[in-house]
C-alpha cells in the first residue's frame, strides 16, 4: 500500500458543500505504487471509486472535488496563461518590429492552443449545463418531500417536532444545491469572459468588421460595384481638385429640359381646358 494511502484510510469522505458520501476502505494503486483511485464505501449505495486526485485530505475528513470543478480549474488557467503569452508576445512586437518574423511563428502555436482549448471548453460547458440540470431535479425532489411533510403536519399526521426537524435537513440540502449552482454560474461567466477575451486579441474589432463586411460583399448579389437600388455610384478622377466647382450644363442639355418642361405644360394645360369644358356642360345641363 502507497505511503499516502495510509492518512486517509477509514476517514469519512464529504463532498465541497458538507453532504457525506462514506468513509475510504481503501485504494487502488498502479504498478508503482501510485494511487489511481479510492474505494469509498457508501453503504447502501455500495462501494464508489473515485479518482485519487479529486480528494483532498483536510484534518479528519477527506473532501470531495467534482470533476466539472477540476476541469474548470484547469482550463481557466491554461487559458488565462496562454492569454497572457499571446498580449507579452504583442508588446515585444510593438516596441521592436524587427522581431515581427521571429514572433510569428510562436504566435501560430499560441493561436493553435487557444483553439484546442475551445473544443475542450465546450465539453466542459455541456457538463455543467448536464449537471445544473441534475441539481434542479434533486432541488424539485427535496421540495416535494418537504411539502409532503408540510400537509403530513397539518392532518396531525407528524408531530412538529418531527417536521422542524425534515424542514432543518430539507433547508440544509437545498442551501447546498444552491451554492453549488452559484459556483457553476459564476465558473460559466468567467469561461465566457475569458473566451471573449481571446477573441478580441485573437481578432481584433477592426480585423472582424474588415472581414465581415469582405465576407457580405463577396456573398451571391452583392458586388463592390453594386449600389443602392440598382444604380452605380459616380466616379471621379483623381486629377480634379476636391474644390473644383461641377460644369453648367451645356446648350443640348439646356434644350431638352426645356422641352421637357414645355410638354409638361401643355399635358397640364390640355388637362385643364378638359377639365373648363366638362364643368361648363354641367352647368349648361
């Protein structure tokens, strides 16, 4: 038997928020005497095998970390950390740009890090989306039980004493269920944070815009040439000044505008004088 085995052999196991699972019967340990896991009897519920790394030895009692709380550990910290490398990585290429080549291919592998890490991350939050879940179906079976006890009181079925005391138990539990939803809340927004975070530096705001307004004009009916409304905006040549006053418009151009407006008025007068000889035959009637 391991040497490290020995301190917690029959210590009763609790989890992080007080719930007591069983006491260690033993450990199971690899060919060189490496605790892989620990056997916890559970009584009713039957010997448990946890893997030796999610116990924690504190006085008298061994405490039980969850698996999802581990898995969050690690990949805030190999996140934040390669956060980290990536921003000192940016700053020695900003104060020397002579560097830009020789940084470029560690910022590759820094980038192919963060990407592997997000395929893990999404593991990581359908386990706790899985195991929020879990909670609210415990939370809705300690509150049906402790209702039950509540009616079972009222008919004078149970003595109060009886009730105060499954109310104490049943408020104890969810107390519990509660605070370990808030930890999983609060691991969820600082994986969020973290994520957007990479993103940012990863691409920046401006790289993004670029890219997404690439993307929209490059997509089926949308050209660089295409305008509002189908009509294709004017050009102008580089060799007129910015001051340069537009040219009046030339004598052809003149004379058909005033053709157009003359047949403008002669449609508007033929309208009125048909207008003048329907009213004088209503009258004439």
């Amino acid at each position: 038997m391991a040497k490290d085995a020995v301190p917690i052999i029959g210590k009763p196991v609790r989890d992080m928020y007080g719930t007591d699972i069983g006491n260690v019967l033993g450990t199971l340990t690899d060919i060189d005497g490496t605790i892989q896991s620990v056997g916890i009897d559970g009584g009713s519920e039957g010997l448990k095998q946890i893997p030796f790394e999610q116990l924690v030895v504190q006085g008298d009692v061994v405490i039980y970390i969850p698996k999802w709380r581990l898995e969050a550990q690690k990949i805030l910290r190999e996140k934040g950390l390669t956060l980290r490398r990536l921003k000192a990585l940016m700053t020695i290429v900003s104060e020397n740009d002579e560097m830009k080549s020789d940084a470029e291919l560690i910022h590759e592998t820094y980038k192919s890090k963060l990407m592997n890490l997000d395929n893990t991350e999404a593991e990581i939050k359908t386990e706790l989306l899985t195991r929020l879940e879990e909670i609210d179906n415990h939370m809705k079976t300690v509150k049906i039980i402790l209702f039950d006890a509540r009616v079972q009181f009222k008919s004078e079925e149970i003595s109060e004493f009886t009730f105060d005391s499954i109310q104490k138990h049943c408020n104890n539990v969810l107390e519990r269920f509660s605070h370990e939803k808030s930890e999983i809340a609060n691991v969820q927004t600082r994986i969020d944070d973290l994520s957007l975070e990479c993103m940012e530096i990863i691409h920046p705001p401006k790289e993004m815009i670029q890219e997404s307004a690439i993307s929209y004009l490059d997509s089926p009916g949308h050209t660089t040439n295409q305008c509002i409304s189908g009509l294709s905006m004017p050009e102008y040549s580089n060799h007129k000044s910015e001051e340069t006053l537009p040219e009046p418009p030339n004598d052809n151009t003149g004379t058909t505008n005033k053709a157009c407006i003359k047949d403008h008025d002669d449609s508007m007068c033929s309208t009125k004088s048909n207008e003048s000889d329907w009213i004088s035959r209503m009258e004439a009637e």
